[in-house]
C-alpha cells in the first residue's frame, strides 16, 4: 500500500513525500523510524477510470464471479487461494481492490463473512450473511451459488421492469424535444406572416404563439426551474415522510404503479426466502430484507412484522392490516409458519409474482405503446393545427 505524508524534521524543516508500508501503522513506524515528527499519514489510491467514474460492478460479472469462486471453493482450494485467484482474475478495480484486502484479513485468521462486511460497496448486507451462513453450515460454496441464482432473477426482474419503462420514457422525451423545436424554430416564422395580413387568428393559435415566445425567450427559465425542482427533490428524499410518500405514489401509479408493487413484492418472498432456507435466523432475515426491499410502504410492515415476531406473535398480524400486501402472501407465510416450510412458501409466492410480472410486463408495453402514438400525435398535432388553420383562412381572403 502506498500512503502519503507530511511530517517534520528535527531541525524544524517541513517535508512531505510517499511511503510503501503494509499498513498506516507501519508507515508511521518506519517514518519515525527515519527521524521525522509525522504531522499527517493518508493512503493513497492509484488512478483508475473506474474509480474516477465511480464505476460499479455489472450484475453478470458479479454473477459470474460468486460462480467461479463457488466452483474452486467446492473443488477443494483453500477460500485464502481462491480468494487470491479471484483478484488475480478480475479487471473490475472495485472487486481486486476488496478482494486483495479480504485476502489479507484472511490470512490474519478472519472469517470471510467478517472481512467482506469491510466492503458494503461491493459485498451487500444479504450476501455477507449469506457467506456468514454457508461458513457455519459448512457448505459456502452452495450457498454462493444459491446467491449467483438470486442475483440473476433480481436481474431478470429489474429488467422485465425497466423495458416496460422504456418505451414510455424514449416517447416522452421524443415528444418533449420535437415540441420544444418547433415552438422555439418552426413556430415564430409564421408570426410575421399573420401580423402583415392584419387578420384576427384564434385564441388558440394565439396561446401557441405566446407559448412560443415565452419558451424562446425564457427557455433559461425553464431549464432553472427544473434543476431547482430535481435538487429540491433529492434535498426532501432525506426525510422519511416524503420519501414514504414518494414510495406510495410509486406503487399506486396508474398502469406502471401495479409493476413496481409486483416488482417489490417479488424482491421481499424472494430475498426472505432465500435467507430462510440458509438457516439465518427468522428475525436477522426479516431485518436483512427489510433494508433491500427498495419500497418504504412495504418496509414499514416488515418492520412491524418483526416486532410481532419478537413478541412471539404471528408476522403476518400486521401485513393482514396492509393493503401493500395481497392475501396470497399472507397465507403463504401463514401456511409456512404452521408447517415449518416458510422458505418453501415463500419461494412458491416468488414464483407466482414473477410469473405475474412478467405478463403484466408485457401487457403493459402492448397497451402503452398505442397510447403513447396518440398522446404523441396530440401534442405535436396540436402545435401544428394551430398554425395551419389559420393560414387556410388567408389564403381564401387573399383569393
């Protein structure tokens, strides 16, 4: 590791310079070592593009990465090797760089579950439990590939979510730049027109043309008030009233709300499942799932869930009094809890919601895409019906 430092000599001379040490107490030792009074000791990372772009690990390189470290784990190498071999292997810097770090805790006699929780960036809370279960069961390896299978449906689900988003999106800023160029271009040519026939023009046509030179001359305006509202936004999202409120209006959104309901519904009887079945105890999976089910509505009961459960009570007593969750979950936990087969229970509703994702998926890009056409067409149609018509009017006056 390489650190920098500033320090001082005895003479009273300020130096600064760079270090190789193992760690920062070392370079403090050899520093003082050398005769100098050490003011400041910092690490110093190497340049890397995808530290600089804040570059994360894709899905499928993460995926396959816990597939070949399962693989060597189960083909009998030391996880301190395999752990070794990994970092060799991998290009992405995040992962070398935590990997490198967890093969030096390993070899001072740490668990792998406690040396990947010093990465939260790279190893998420569920995945560090996970390990923490598999090292305790004696069978790491499957459990990492149990998490290679998680992370590939969470995948798939995010997609199935994002392309149903999509076509809406890329219409909607299509048709906000095509209206904004011929407000700003097309429309004020036609002005001087109208005003040197001297002719009254409709009040709609009226509206556009002041809407035109509005957005010509105040389009900074605009541009303002939308990054105030975004910064406003990201300033509110850091209180729980408002951003509960945002995860509500998220789930009951017409058309798109029913996809992220189903979406974090999924998430929920997948993840708990998932840590159920690894033997991590009912109420650490409950915590666990808590944290990562991406909606606050359904995290708020969860978080009552638990508390029943402390109390020895039924963790379903307080998702029957929720309307975020539907009753099949409900009898699911309640048929898990009474059988001893929650994980099973739950992945069956896992199955079932992802099913249903994905045919409301594709219903909803089939129902969408025509509505966006028209909404489209109304639009730029509006604008340029409000020019059109009327010019018909001055050209049966001119004849």
């Amino acid at each position: 590791m390489n650190f920098q430092y500033v320090a001082k000599r005895l003479s009273g001379e300020k130096v600064k310079g760079k270090i190789d040490a193992e760690s920062k107490k070392e370079a403090l030792l050899e520093l003082e070592k050398s005769g100098l009074i050490v003011i400041n000791v910092d690490e110093t990372k190497p340049w890397n593009k995808d530290i600089i772009l804040n570059k994360k690990i894709k899905n499928e390189d993460f995926v396959i990465f816990l597939r070949q470290y399962a693989t060597l784990i189960h083909a009998g190498v030391s996880i301190s090797d395999a752990t070794k071999t990994m970092s060799k292997q991998t290009n992405n810097y995040a992962l070398r760089n935590a990997l490198e770090d967890i093969d030096k805790h390993l070899d001072q006699g740490q668990a792998l579950s406690a040396a990947a929780e010093r990465h939260p960036k790279v190893f998420p809370t569920l995945l560090v439990n996970m390990i923490n279960a598999g090292e305790v069961a004696g069978k790491l390896d499957d459990i990492l590939n149990e998490m290679a299978d998680y992370y590939e449906k969470e995948h798939r689900n995010k997609q199935k979510l994002v392309s149903a988003l999509m076509y809406p999106a890329v219409v909607g800023v299509v048709t906000f730049f095509l209206s904004v160029f011929l407000l700003v271009f097309i429309v004020p040519r036609f002005v001087g027109m109208f005003n040197s026939f001297g002719e009254d023009i409709p009040a709609y046509t009226k509206f556009i043309l002041n809407l035109s030179e509005f957005v010509g001359s105040f389009w900074w305006v605009l541009v303002v008030f939308a990054i105030l509202c975004f910064i406003l936004y990201k300033y509110f999202l850091q209180y729980d009233k408002f951003a509960f409120r945002i995860d509500y209006l998220k789930i009951k959104f017409p058309f798109i709300g029913v996809l992220v309901h189903k979406g974090a519904l999924v998430r929920m009887t997948q993840t708990l499942s998932t840590l159920v079945n690894s033997a991590v105890p009912i109420l650490q999976s409950v915590e666990i799932t808590e944290k990562i089910v991406g909606n606050r509505v359904i995290q708020g009961v969860l978080v009552k869930s638990r508390k029943t459960l402390e109390k020895g009570e039924s963790m379903t007593k307080p998702m029957k009094d929720s309307w975020a969750f539907p009753p099949l979950v409900i009898q699911m936990i309640q048929i898990g809890e009474k059988t001893g087969t929650l994980d099973q229970m739950l992945q069956k509703a896992a199955q079932f919601y992802e099913e249903e994702l994905e045919q409301l998926s594709n219903r909803i890009k089939t129902l969408i895409e025509p509505l966006m056409i028209i909404i489209l067409t109304v639009i730029v149609g509006s604008i340029i019906t409000a020019v059109v018509i009327p010019m018909f009017s001055l050209f049966e006056n001119i004849q």
